[in-house]
C-alpha cells in the first residue's frame, strides 16, 4: 500500500507541475502582451512595405503575399486580434462561480469572437473582390490619369512632369472634339515635331502598316514607303526589330502587366496616342532596343478597360551619348523619325499645348518644359496595328476614332444606344 500511495502522490506532484507550468495561460496579461508582440510585427510589416516601395515596388494588392511587408503585417494583425480576445475571454471568465454566471459572462465573450470572425472574413473578401492596390510606382508627382497610379498634385501631370520628378531633365531647360483633324482637336498635341532637322516634320508620310509589314513580300513592300527611306537591305533587320516591339506588345497588353514590368502612367488620354506609360529604367540606361520599349501607350478604345494601343521609344539628350543635335539610333532604315515637342505645357489632367513660353505655360497654370526629345510611335498592336498612316506615324487617326466612339458610349445616357 505504501508503494501505491508513493506512485500516487507521485502523479500528482506531477499532475500539479503541470498545472503550476501552464498556468500562465489562464492570465489575461499573458495575452496582453502577447497583443503588444503582435502590434510590433505589424509595424515591422508595415516597414519592410514601405522600403519596398520606396526602392521601386509598384502598385498591388493588399492581398500580394508576394510582397513579404503585407505577410508580415497580416500575421501580426492576426496575432494582435487573438491575444485581445483571448486576454478578454480570460478575464471576462475569471470569477464565474455558478453556471448561470458563466454563461452571462460567455455571451459578450462569444460576441466578440462572431464579430471579429465576421469582420475580418467580410473584409479580405472586400479587398479580394475588388483589387484594391496601394503604393507607388516612382509616380507621386507623375499625376497619372488612370486608376493604376496615383497623384500628390493635380498640376504635376505628363512625361515631362514624371522626367522632372525622376531627375531626368530638368523642368524648362532644354535637354470638344474637331473631328479627325488633329489641328481641330483639343489637347492633340499636333505640332510635334523632329525641331529643327528635315524641316520640323512629324513623320516620313504615309506608310505600311504593321500588318502590311508582317504579310508582303520585300518587292510588295517597298514601293509602299517613302521615297528614300527604306532600301530592300534595310528590310530584314527592321521586320525583326518591329516583330520584337510587337512580342513586348503581346506581353505588356493591360495595364497590371505593364505595371507588374516597372511602367508607370505620366499622361491623360491624349488623342490620337493614348496614356504615355514610363519604364524609369529603361529611360536611364539610355539605349535604344526594341525589345525594351521605355513606353508604352493605352487608350480607352471600347467599354472595357484602357487597352495596349502601341509602345514608344524616348532616348533623353545627355544620357548614353544621346545629342539635342542629332537623332539617336533606332530602327534600321531612314524610316523612323524621332520627334521633339518645344514649348510644352501641360496642365494637369485637363489640357496639352505647345508652342508656349514658361509664361503663358504658368497663367494657365501648367508645367513648363522648353524641349522634350527625342520620342517615337510605333502602332504595333492588334488594335491599332491598322494605323493608315502607317507604322511609325506620329499620330494614329484610327486610334481617334476608336476613342471618340469609346467617349460616346460612355457619355451616352442609360439605355440610350448608339
């Protein structure tokens, strides 16, 4: 017997071990604390989020677990909301000395537990359901026009804007619709032009489209440009060099994807070209190669979403050998020409001229930038691949039409069809 009451007490000397060690769990400070822990690895989160931003991270979902800042921060909003309840339950609980006791004390405790249950499986819904992003692309002075970015200053709107703002040039040193006549139309920006060389033009004529270049024959093809601009041995390394532009134009096709590749939104809608979006990088390396357009362009051409109408090439005086006096390289031939725009003044969101001082740029309330070059169309997408002005025209008038109609369906009253 005396074995026994031994192996007894034995068990329960270690029963009350037991009990002796977890009773830190039964204390409502426990949990307390362990809600302070969790509100650090949220602001931990939050920081390694906003470094990520801060070195290139472009706009995404709240919901990105590819961004490790938003997993750090959920585990740790997790972790908070928890041990707050946990720590209210434990306390709540504390002191019930009947049945009927607890069950009062348990009612605002389950309460707490549905709502916070409720909350959160309502709220990641939310955010799931309708892509809500957050951060930035290096646009916060770039006033994009489009829900992909955002703006600090309506006034700080357009590619020169977004250069300035990016270190690239400096602002003012030179470094209702009319119907399809650009010159008629407001915000077009018509009297963009190569400056002083060939005699300001905008481009070489008329000229095959892309799709013209995919399915003729050389000997189809050449009596189809512009005198002295493409010769027969031209064709080969300029078919292969547009057929690179259109691969990037395959893969960059909406906007998520363009923004998933660096390119951020510096423009409105500009008719004839679209959204002017900017790959920074691409800007600074300061070399020309179709396969890593520095722009892209996206336009509302329909009742869905803006889509890829072509990409565009923009090489910056001062950066890779690139001169204000001569066109940089680009596509084989003569048949590309790089365009500058002099006198630009674009006032936010709302309007585009040319032709201004800083003066009349300012009463207007603008941003001024003497000499922006050099810059390039190239209408290589499915959309616009039928451009009758051809493939390296400055402006796209099928594009126009395609945006005015895109403007009427929206303007259009409900049930009014057009």
């Amino acid at each position: 017997m005396a074995s026994i009451d031994r192996y007894a007490d034995a068990g329960a000397r270690a029963r009350g071990d037991t009990r002796a060690n977890l009773a830190w769990l039964t204390e409502s400070v426990t949990w307390f604390a362990a809600a302070v822990a969790g509100m650090l690895v949220v602001f931990i989160g939050l920081a390694v989020d906003a470094w990520r931003h801060n070195n290139g991270a472009s706009e995404e979902t709240l919901l990105s677990l590819g961004n490790p800042g938003h997993l750090v921060a959920g585990i740790g909003l997790a972790v908070t909301s928890a041990a707050v309840l946990a720590g209210f339950s434990i306390a709540a609980m504390k002191g019930a000395r009947t049945a009927e006791g607890a069950i009062r004390r348990a009612v605002p405790v389950t309460v707490a537990w549905v709502v916070l249950v409720t909350v959160s499986i309502a709220s990641v819904t939310y955010i799931g359901a309708t892509g809500v992003t957050v951060g930035h692309s290096h646009d916060d002075a770039n006033a994009v026009a489009s829900d992909h970015t955002h703006t600090d200053a309506a006034g700080d709107a357009g590619v020169a804007a977004a250069l300035q703002d990016e270190g690239i040039i400096r602002g003012g040193d030179p470094g209702g619709s009319g119907g399809s006549d650009p010159e008629k139309v407001e915000g077009a920006l018509t009297q963009g032009s190569n400056g002083e060389a060939n005699g300001g033009e905008h481009d070489h004529g008329k000229q095959p489209t892309f799709t013209q270049m995919e399915t003729l024959s050389d000997d189809e093809l050449l009596p189809l440009f512009p005198e002295g601009t493409v010769t027969k041995a031209d064709l080969p390394a300029m078919r292969e060099q547009i057929k690179q532009a259109h691969a990037v134009a395959e893969q960059l096709n909406t906007p998520e994807k363009a923004a998933a590749a660096g390119y951020v939104n510096t423009t409105s809608d500009v008719p004839f070209m679209g959204q002017h979006y900017l790959n920074f990088e691409y800007v600074r390396d300061g070399k020309f190669d179709p396969t890593k357009p520095e722009g892209l362009l996206f336009s509302k051409i329909d009742g869905g979403p803006e889509k890829l109408v072509g990409v565009w090439f923009l090489q910056v005086p001062g950066i890779g050998g690139v001169t204000r006096e001569a066109e940089p390289a680009g596509f084989a031939s003569n048949l590309d020409l790089w365009h500058a725009h002099t006198g630009l003044c674009l006032v936010g969101f709302s309007g585009a001229s040319e032709g201004e001082t800083e003066a009349s740029c300012v009463a207007k309330g603008g941003r001024f930038t003497a000499d922006l070059r050099w810059m390039m169309h190239v209408w290589v997408t499915p959309e616009t691949s039928e451009n009758p002005d051809g493939v390296f025209a400055y402006l796209n008038n099928d594009l126009f039409e395609k945006q005015q109609a895109a403007k009427k369906s929206t303007d259009a009253p409900s049930g009014v069809t057009q």
